[in-house]
C-alpha cells in the first residue's frame, strides 16, 4: 500500500517514490507514521483510474502506429475522404458504370470484402482535420456514401508517387481497367510529370504497349472518350482503330454528332463505342446503274455515261476527234454549270 500511495504522489506532481524498503523498515515506519485518513478503497479506485488512463494512452499510441505501417483495418466515413489527385476511371456510379448498383448491392447483402487504401490528405490541415485522400477503391468508397455507411479501409503515409504506383498495381492485377481507361490514365501521370518508368511501373507495362496506350490517349479526344466511358469490351485492337477514324476534324465533327442523338445517351458504354465506330466507318452508299446511252438523232451511238458515285464515267465510240472536243469544252460548261447553280 506504501507503495501505491507513493506513485500517485509522484504521477500528481508529488515528490518521487522512496528507495524500497526492507520488510522490517517498512513495518517501522509505518507504526512511526500517523494513520492515514484516506480509506483504502478510494485509493484502490484512483489507482485503477489512473491504470485506465495509461491503457488508453498506449491504445491509441499503438492504434497511430498500426494506421501508419498500415497493419489495421478501420473504419472511416466516406464523405471525408476525396480521391486521388488522378482520375483512373471514366465511368461514373450516376451514367456509365453499369456495375456500380450490383456493387452497392453487395457490400449491403455480405458487407465490404476488400479494403481501400488511403492516405492521410496531403494538405496538412486537412490531415489533421480527418481527411483522407484514396489511392485505390473509388468505387468501393463511393458504394459506402451513397449507403450511408463507413467505408472499412487501410491507411498509409503515401508520397505522391507511391499513391500511383499503388493505385496502377491494384487496377492491373485485378485487371479492373479498361483499355482507354489505362490510355488516359497513363496520358494525365505523363502529363504531371511523373517519369515515364514510373507509369510503366503503375501499370505493369512493357514500352510497345505503354507506345501503343499513348497513340490512342492523343488520337481520341478527351471529351469523346468520355462521351463513350470505359467500355470494357471494345478492346485495344478497336480502340486503335478508332483512334486512327478520328485523326480528322471531320471525322471528330461526325462523332460529335454522334454524341448528340438520342440512341447515344440511351446506350450503355460498349453500345456508344458501336455506335460511334459504326458511325465513323460508314461508307456512302452508291448505287450502280446501267450505262446510259448518248445517240445521234438517228440513233447511232456516240458514247455512253455512267454515274457511279463521285466517279463517273463517259465513253466514246468510234474516233477521238469527238472526245477531244468534249474535253476542249468541259472548262467553259463547267463554268456555266456554276454559274446555273449560284442563281439556284
């Protein structure tokens, strides 16, 4: 009880405990002292409060170094947390990304499997004001919010370049991304400068395919891209193919139209990537006709016409010199072919 009593004092700012004490010194002075007035059980309870405390105190010192190593899985509500400083992703849980409902389903029939990682917000005063910035998991993130329910997560002090790599090595293993998703996403590391080693890094690529990703990321535009999503199925092949009708103004004007009808807005991502292809590699249809004839008034044949599309043709029978004056004169009928027409 000596004891006890001596580290209260010394945990109350109190001197610091005595040298033990032998048995017999102890027995001593304890009959040399005045009896204490406190009773036993109020000391009992403070000791115990204060054992609290200090249980408390380690808890949460061991919970800090968990989250920091990453060791712990806790649970965080989801309206604090925003996502990575890159978008991987072009579909959206409101338009384009069909799975999204199925994914809110699941985690609320089995809860949320898989953990995301995040990171403490790189601004510090949003760090210490509880906010965090995803690495990977945005859609799992996003599920929670819209259920109303913390998101279970695994914390780590991430650089910048960390957070890619991660974010690129999750996609890539689950092989959750689709290829125009990888093409932009590799475009926009580029683009804040990040080495082009780090991105292969992030995305496990070799240099052909990391090229190849880079010529679509250029050829479609931005908006289109978007205006299609991710498009899991169209595959690398069709989006080069894409990318190669869209190198035009006039063919990016076609999409664009393309982008504005209604069976665009109402298809789902793989139907829109159809739809533009379709769009983009549509031929105009000609209609082959019989050779018309052109006759002297008596009937005699001097040369017959063609139309086929943009490429018509006439043929002359019988000597050149017919022909040579036609050619002679196509400039000025030509002329009066465009003059007939601005009157029109």
């Amino acid at each position: 009880m000596s004891r006890r009593r001596d580290e209260l004092k010394a945990l109350l700012g109190g001197a610091p405990p005595a040298e033990a004490e032998t048995p017999a010194e102890a027995e001593a002075a304890s009959a040399a002292r005045p009896r204490a007035h406190a009773s036993s059980g109020a000391v009992k309870a403070m000791g115990l409060a204060l054992g609290n405390l200090r249980a408390e105190a380690e808890d949460a010192r061991a919970l800090r170094e968990q989250v920091a190593r990453g060791e712990r899985v806790v649970e965080i509500d989801p309206n604090r947390i925003e996502p990575a400083f890159v978008a991987d992703r072009l579909s959206q849980p409101d338009r384009s990304d069909e799975a999204f409902d199925a994914l809110c389903r699941s985690i609320e029939e089995g809860g949320q499997e898989v953990p995301v990682l995040l990171r403490p917000h790189p601004d510090a005063e949003r760090s210490q004001a509880g906010w965090y910035q995803t690495a990977y998991g945005h859609r799992r993130v996003a599920a929670a919010r819209a259920l109303g329910i913390k998101v279970r997560a695994v914390v780590r002090p991430l650089s910048d370049v960390e957070l890619v790599v991660a974010q690129g090595k999750e996609n890539s293993e689950r092989r959750d991304l689709s290829f125009i998703e990888r093409a932009l996403f590799a475009e926009a590391l580029l683009q804040r400068g990040f080495e082009r080693a780090t991105v292969q890094s992030a995305l496990s690529l070799h240099k052909a395919e990391m090229t190849r990703l880079l010529q679509v990321a250029e050829a479609v535009p931005d908006a289109i891209a978007r205006a299609i999503g991710p498009a899991p199925r169209a595959g690398r092949t069709r989006w080069m193919l894409l990318a190669e009708q869209l190198r035009t103004a006039g063919a990016r004007d076609k999409a664009e139209r393309e982008i504005a009808t209604e069976r665009f807005a109402k298809a789902t991502s793989d139907e829109r990537f159809v739809l533009m292809l379709e769009r983009l590699t549509r031929r105009a249809k000609t209609v082959s006709r019989t050779a018309e004839a052109l006759s002297e008034p008596s009937g005699r044949v001097v040369a017959s016409f063609k139309p086929d599309g943009k490429r018509s043709v006439i043929e002359f029978k019988g000597e050149g010199a017919f022909a040579a004056f036609v050619a002679s004169e196509i400039p000025a009928l030509y002329a009066a072919f465009k003059a007939r027409e601005g009157e029109d």
